[in-house]
C-alpha cells in the first residue's frame, strides 16, 4: 500500500474505489430490475446478461486500437460520464411508468460498450503511473479495492435496493461513475499528445491479435480465463433466479450472501505475493482456478437451510483463487508487453475472454428455460472444472518465475 502515497496513483486509487462499489451494486440492481420490477423470464434476464458484455465481442479489437491512439486518462473520464448518463435513465423511466425489458437491454449495451474502453484505458494507463518492477504492488492494491467492493457494494447494495427498490438504488452507482470521473480529472502527470496520421486501424488491430496468439504463455492464459468466463456467465443469471424465485431470498440477503466472494478476495490479495513466492507464478495461476473449481457443485443442491453455508465458503474460495490468478496475469500481461502496444494487446485478451460472456449469458438462459435452473447450474458446474487445463498442459504447470521478455515462449 505504499503506492498511495504517490499523488497520481492516490486518485486512481479513489476512481477505482468509486467505480468498482457502483459496479458491484450494478451486478445486483439490473437483473433485479428485471426479476421483480419487470418480472423478466428465465430467457429475459439470460439476454439482458448477454447485453452486458455483448460489445466486448462487438467493438473489443477496435476499442483496443483506439484508446492507443488516445489520452487513456480522457477516455476513463468520458466513458465514466457515459455510464452515468446511461443508468440515469432508469430511474426516471421507472417514475415515469414508462421502463421496459427493451430499454434496460439498451442501456446495458450502452454500458458494455463504455466498460470496454473504461477496462482497456485502465489496464493500459497503470504502467505510466507505476515503475514496471512495482506493477504486482500496485495491481495488487487496486484488487483490494475491487474485493473490498465486493464486500460492501452486494450487502449493501442489496438492502440499498430493498429500501429504494432496485430502479431508484441505481442513483448509487450514477454518483460512483461521476466520482470516480472527478478524481481522475484531478491526476497531475499529463500524457503525451498521441500523434496523428497512424497506420490502418486494420492493421494495428492484427499487430495486437498476433502478439497474444503468438506467444505460447498468453495464449494459454487467454483460453483458461474464457472457458471459466463461459461458465460462470452460464451460471450468474440463473443464480440470482434460484436464490430470489425458488428461494425467496431478498435484496439484502442476496447481497449479504454474494458478499462472502469479497472476504474472500480480500484474503486472496493480501496473501498473493507469499502463494506466489511459495508455489511460484506458474502453479500459482492454475491452482487458483483448479482449487475452488469443485465447490462449484455445490449451486445446483442449494436451498434455504444450512447449505447457504456451502455456498458462503464456495464464494470465499472462489473470490480468494480468482484474486490470486488475475494479479499474477495481469502483472505479467503488463510486464511483458511493449508500451506502445498496450492497449491492443489488453483488448485482444478482453475480446477473447470476455468474448465468451453474451455467448454463455444466452446460452444460460435458454437452458434455464428448457431443462431447469438447477440443472444449468449443474452443466455449469462441470465445465468450470475444466478451465485450468489450457495452463496445467503448458510450460505454466512448473514455471515458478514467468518471462520479462515479449520475445520469450514466442
């Protein structure tokens, strides 16, 4: 936590904090919109799920190509005013009695499509904060931000929405999107003016494309987080179906419950460095998806007894191993790749594992209608087993330091 100590890296610590707890009260609020105020089907909430994330397929390479060409800081700013703007149509469509499923699908493309050049300035903005050697310490320090968010945005969250009702608890995450803006406003290192005139957008897209799928350990990388990216967003709507629906939980107890994944993060980020130092970076990624992947079985068995219990300790286990695999990444990702690729190389591995969330949100929601939500659960359940294989059959298996050259495992 050093790091905060840096002006600079303070204001993005604070954008990151505003950003991720309106975020994480969004992971909530929507759907629930669509459940209880819209009474959406199974189908329904699995496309607005898809909406989501739809455009990191769509406009995902190109995004990437962009945000190099400009200001990140300016682009994090703009996409933060956008988002704000966008949920701030629900409220007042929902006073005015005039919300739809179809408006909500519109705004959750208008926020996937801005979360996708927020995500790609972000990652891409950090190395020209923070010396390449401290990039774990300080990606490090803003995953605690995101876990800690976790904690607080669902639980409280959840009763923010049993108070307001969930249209009017998404005024919440309007003023984090507009905070977050304002503190990135307020960093006082400039970026260069990018130069004009660059080569074909065509072009800088594939010199993107091939450094990932070119390199032996990205590309695993990339296959791992898509296939348990997949499986998760098969299982996230029809989660929050079994728990409001078939369970009867309320906002607040939903949020309390989803919030164990952020206790577990939490532990996952203050112990990364000694996980990473004591099984090395290579087993140390797979084995924070192997691990808690089993647990996941527990979702298809769950009821409003004592196995609300399991599902705690499997959101612990889950938020700690995933913690402790996207710092590892991540900070490898930023280390190895040359400056002025960083954006394209960020949003080709955001295209390719997030490429896979619309496709798993439909594809969940319409099991969900034809063989059940229990039995979605559990086809999830067995597929998120299989996601560390693409690392456990590669060099990563054994590699206790990674590479720090682009030009190594090519």
């Amino acid at each position: 936590m050093s790091l905060l100590r840096d002006h600079d890296f303070r204001r993005l610590f604070l954008a990151d904090v505003a950003s991720q707890a309106g975020s994480q009260l969004l992971v909530l609020a929507l759907p629930l919109v669509a459940v209880s105020a819209l009474r959406a089907s199974e189908f329904e909430v699995g496309l607005l799920a898809a909406c989501q994330t739809l455009a990191f397929v769509v406009i995902g390479l190109p995004a990437g190509a962009l945000v190099d060409r400009l200001r990140k800081r300016v682009v994090m700013m703009v996409s933060d005013g956008a988002r704000a703007l966008a949920l701030a149509s629900v409220p007042v469509a929902w006073w005015l009695d005039v919300l739809t499923i179809h408006q909500l699908y519109a705004v959750a493309l208008a926020l996937g499509a801005f979360t996708v050049f927020f995500d790609v300035a972000y990652q891409s903005y950090l190395p020209r904060l923070v010396e390449r050697e401290r990039l774990v310490e300080g990606n490090s320090t803003l995953e605690i931000v995101r876990t800690v968010a976790q904690v607080g945005g669902p639980s409280g969250g959840g009763y923010l929405i049993h108070l307001l009702t969930a249209p009017f608890a998404l005024a919440a995450t309007v003023a984090g999107f507009a905070w977050s803006a304002l503190c990135l406003g307020r960093i006082r290192r400039r970026e260069p003016r990018q130069e004009p005139g660059r080569a074909n957008l065509g072009r800088e897209i594939a010199e993107g494309v091939r450094f990932v799928l070119g390199h032996r350990l990205l590309r695993r990388i990339a296959a791992c987080t898509a296939t348990a990216n997949f499986f998760v967003s098969v299982a996230q709507p029809m989660l929050l179906l079994l728990l409001a629906r078939e369970l009867g939980l309320d906002a607040g107890a939903i949020g309390l419950l989803m919030a164990s994944g952020g206790l577990g993060g939490i532990v996952g980020a203050l112990v990364n460095a000694r996980v990473v130092r004591w099984l090395g970076q290579g087993p140390a990624m797979w084995l924070g998806i192997a691990v808690p992947a089993p647990l996941t079985f527990v979702l298809p068995w769950m009821a409003a007894d004592w196995r609300l219990g399991l599902f705690v300790a499997y959101q612990f286990c889950v938020g700690a191993g995933v913690v402790v695999y996207n710092v590892t990444q991540l900070s490898f990702r930023q280390a190895i790749t040359p400056e002025p690729l960083l954006g394209r190389v960020n949003a080709t591995m955001r295209f390719l594992v997030w490429g896979t969330l619309p496709l798993g949100g439909a594809i969940g929601g319409a099991l969900g209608g034809a063989i059940g939500v229990r039995d979605t659960l559990l086809v999830a359940a067995a597929g998120a087993c299989l996601a560390f294989l693409p690392l456990v059959t590669s060099p990563l298996r054994s590699m206790r330091e990674l590479p720090v050259s682009s030009r190594t495992l090519r």
